[in-house]
C-alpha cells in the first residue's frame, strides 16, 4: 500500500506488494494534525510516507523540542514495530532564516517489503534502504533529498515565510516515483483576496508551482535527472475565488465598506439583505469570513463550491487529481468538541490535495484498480483533527507499472 498523508501540519505514502496478485495498494494522504495509527493498523500499508508542515507549530522556537519526541513515541508505538527501516527528515533549524521551511518528510518500510530504494541526489544513483535513520536541523547537506525555500519576494506581505518543499526519489517493484512534500502561501487577508478575481494570492501560488513544474531548470521537471512520475502532496493553501464566492452567497445583499479613520483603508465590508430588517449575511474583515449559514459549505459536501476552485485549472496539463467528493479541507474548528465546525476565519476551501503528474496518473488509473480499490477522500469527517482535515487517495500499484528491470539500472534509467 502507497500512504500518502500530510500534516504536525503530516500526508503518507504506503505500498504492499501482493505476492500472489502482484499488486500493491497505494493510499496517499494530504493533510493531517494527529497521524492516526489506526489508519496504519486498518490498512496495514508497507510504505508510508509522512509529509509535514509547519514541524513545531506556529510557535516552533517552544514546541520544537517535541517534535523529536513525538517521533520516537511514534517509532516505539505498537502500531508501528514492524517497520524496521525509517527515514525521517525533519527541518528544524529554525535560526536559519534563509533555509527554514518547517518542513518534515518521514518514510517507514515494513519488514516484509523487499528491494525498496531510495535516490542519493548527488551521487545520482538509487541506494538499498537499511536501518533506522533521523535527520533534522540543516538539511541542505543531506543528499537523499532535495529541499528549497520559496523566494521572500514570492510573498513579499510575509516577513518571514517558511513555504517551500522537500522532494525524495524512491523505487520498488520495477517502479521509480519522485514524492513531493509541498506548502504553498496562504491568503493573508480575506479583504485583499476579495478585492480581485483571481486574487494576487492566487497569482502567487501559481508563480510558486509552476517553479516547480515548468521551469526547465528547476526541479521537478529539470534535465539533471531521468523523469519519473511524481505526486505532489501537501498543504497548498487554494482558495476558493473569494470575489466569486460573495457574488454568489450576497448576490441580493447591500455592501457597507468600513474604512479606518487615519489611513482610509478598508477594514471591513458589511453584506445586509435588503429587506428582513437589513440582516447582516456576511461580514468580512482581515481574518474575519463570518456567514451567516456555514453549513452551505457542507451540503453536498460542498460540491456547489468546486465551481470556485479554479487555482488548479492553469495546471490541468501538467498536474492532475481525482474528483473531489469531500468537503472544504479548511478551516475547522480546533476545539476538540466541535469536528464538524468551520471557523469562521477564512472562507472554506479545498487546501489540502494529492496531485499527481501525467505519468503518476496512468499508474493510478491502471485497468486492475476497480472502483473499491480507488477512493480519494477525507479524514476524521466528524472528529477534530484541527484546523485541516486529512484527506487520502487510495489506490492499487501495479508491480513492474515502471520501465522494466528499472531497479536493475544504475541511476535513473527508471521512468
């Protein structure tokens, strides 16, 4: 099984060859706050990936100390003792302003899964995984991965982002795929994102993704190494065209614009009906999307809403994604009582995703994978797994899907 899940703000990748069917089931995950063993022990995956954001919380110069003993609480968990290999990369270095990306990418390899090998960067060659290994702190030595920090003038609102990405390489079962743990910039301001359609944060993660997947050289579709397919995976932060959104919900509603007394700037905008007393639907502010009836957001699993969720659509060639079927992955409720409850900080959307390259697609579309084995899906629908829903893709990979004898060949002449 393939486990791809995301979030400490961790998504996972997991495989399990079938000896008898020669398959592998494949679940990938994109988001999470408590990695849920019993996720683990229900389907019982021989590779999984653990992608991380924000390691350490937002206040990780006092939490990042934890960090490192929840991952020896989840090596010593009884869940977990049959993995006898591990990778952890954990970018803990937060006094590096230039290269801290909050980031954590860990892989745990179950003790029947065989031939599993992982790309050294700069040797250019795949590697047999053995043994237990962690590395945090300063990563940029480690040549088993490759990590970046997005530019600053990327997000020039930000004083200091931690965005970026970490990307490994991994080969089984004559298959070789890149994994590409992601955190895309955030709408730092409701008012700003309603201002234009698309926003300037829109234009923003575009510029931030397709420096990963178009630039000809850079990363993920550079010349330095052979292409293999890739899944990127991760908090993206896509937002619903806010614009849009509050046409569509106030579209019989009068606007009231507050402005701040010294500067004339907008501070929040007031939405009324125009009869019912003048009600108020919507207030937005800065960090305020107050609805009168967040429940919308949940009916049909908000469905209604995907027709705003177009961040993805310049990508269509290049990045691909199952239907969605599930409701807005943020932002819920971390009050542990309250699993179904969206704050009403931000407009629900779809942050959290598993998308996958043309190639990564066909492996996942194989004949073989019937309906019940290929689920893209969420977490915890009625429990608090705070503020992002974990949301998996679950699928089959087929032993041999890559270039034949592709762990045979030194390098990457794997596909």
């Amino acid at each position: 099984v393939i486990d791809l899940v995301r979030r400490l703000k961790l998504p996972t990748l997991s495989v399990t060859p079938c000896t008898q069917t020669h398959l592998s089931d494949t679940i990938l995950y994109s988001s999470w706050d408590d990695f849920s063993l019993s996720t683990v022990q229900s389907h019982r995956p021989h590779f999984i990936a653990v992608h991380c954001q924000e390691v350490g919380g937002k206040n990780y110069e006092a939490s990042m100390s934890h960090v490192d003993c929840f991952v020896k609480e989840l090596l010593s968990s009884d869940a977990m003792k049959e993995y006898n290999r591990v990778r952890v990369y954990l970018d803990e270095n937060y006094k590096s302003q230039e290269h801290f990306t909050a980031l954590g990418s860990c892989y745990f390899l179950h003790e029947s899964l065989k031939n599993i090998q992982q790309f050294d960067f700069k040797a250019k060659k795949f590697k047999k995984v053995v043994g237990k290994e962690i590395y945090s702190d300063t990563l940029e030595s480690t040549p088993m991965l490759e990590k970046e920090k997005f530019p600053q003038d990327y997000f020039p609102e930000c004083k200091w982002s931690r965005k970026g990405f970490i990307r490994t390489r991994w080969a089984l079962a004559d298959c070789a795929f890149d994994l590409v743990n992601i955190h895309l910039f955030h709408d730092a301001s409701n008012i700003l994102a309603w201002e234009k359609s698309p926003s300037v944060y829109s234009g923003t993660r575009q510029k931030a993704l397709a420096l990963q997947t178009e630039h000809p050289g850079l990363r993920i579709t550079d010349q330095r190494f052979e292409k293999v397919p890739y899944f990127v995976f991760g908090d993206f932060n896509f937002r619903l065209d806010t614009r849009q959104v509050v046409e569509s919900l106030c579209s019989t509603a009068t606007m009231q614009t507050v402005r701040l007394g010294d500067t004339n700037e907008v501070d929040k905008l007031i939405f009324r009906e125009s009869e019912n007393d003048r009600k108020v639907v919507l207030q937005l502010e800065k960090k305020l999307f107050n609805y009168i009836n967040q429940d919308v957001f949940r009916e049909n699993n908000g469905t209604l809403f995907l027709q705003f969720d177009s961040e993805l659509s310049c990508f269509k060639e290049r990045l691909h994604e199952l239907e969605i079927s599930f409701p807005p992955s943020y932002p819920y409720s971390e009050d542990s009582s309250q699993g179904k409850q969206y704050m009403n900080t931000r407009c629900p959307a779809w942050c959290d995703r598993v998308l996958m390259s043309a190639t990564a697609k066909d492996l996942v579309l194989k004949p073989e994978n019937e309906e019940k084995n290929l689920v893209y899906d969420n977490i915890g629908p009625n429990v608090c797994m705070g503020d992002h829903k974990p949301v998996y893709l679950s699928f089959r990979l087929t032993t041999g899907a890559g270039k034949a004898n592709a762990n045979k060949h030194k390098c990457c002449n794997v596909q």
